[in-house]
C-alpha cells in the first residue's frame, strides 16, 4: 500500500501491539500464571499496559507529525521485545 500511495505523499505505517489490557484480554489478565510466562519470555518483563499508555500514543503523535514524513511502510512491534528472534515461544514454555 505504501508504494501505491507513496506518489501522492501519503504515508503508510501500521502499529502491531503486543499483549494490552482491553476488554478482549480482561480474561487472560486475570489468569494466575501470565506473569510467570511473562517472566520467562518478555525481554522487557512488561505486560498488559493499556492503549493510551505512552508506548502507543507517542508513537502515534510522532508518526502523525511532519518530522515523520520520511517514514512509511513499516510496521512498529510494541511488544516488550516479545517477537524479537530467540524468544521462546508460548506455546513450548
């Protein structure tokens, strides 16, 4: 999408977030054994922040500002480091 619209000097970035509190994770957040998981495989040993947590909404802001006008066509992980290659993966902990 960001090569087709890149000639009309429109910008194409995505946000790929990692595990945050919301109404569809409530459940799972509640789960005894998620920080002992976390523990084991979140570089960052971080979970559960809530979309307005700065992590989201600066990059946000940035990305919507013109000193990002050279950025597009990527995707931005805000996961804890939780895709980044080596970290095991859940389902073999």
């Amino acid at each position: 999408m960001a090569l087709d619209v890149g000639g009309y000097n429109i910008r194409v970035n995505a946000i790929a977030p990692g595990l945050f509190k919301s109404e569809i994770t409530a459940s799972l957040m509640s789960k005894p054994w998620l920080s002992g998981v976390v523990e084991k495989i979140v570089p960052l040993r971080k979970y559960g922040m809530s979309m307005t947590d700065p992590a989201i909404t600066m990059l946000v802001q940035y990305l919507l500002q013109d000193s990002s006008d050279y950025i597009s066509g990527n995707v931005f992980i805000v996961d804890g480091g939780t895709t980044l290659p080596g970290v095991p993966i859940f389902s073999s902990l």
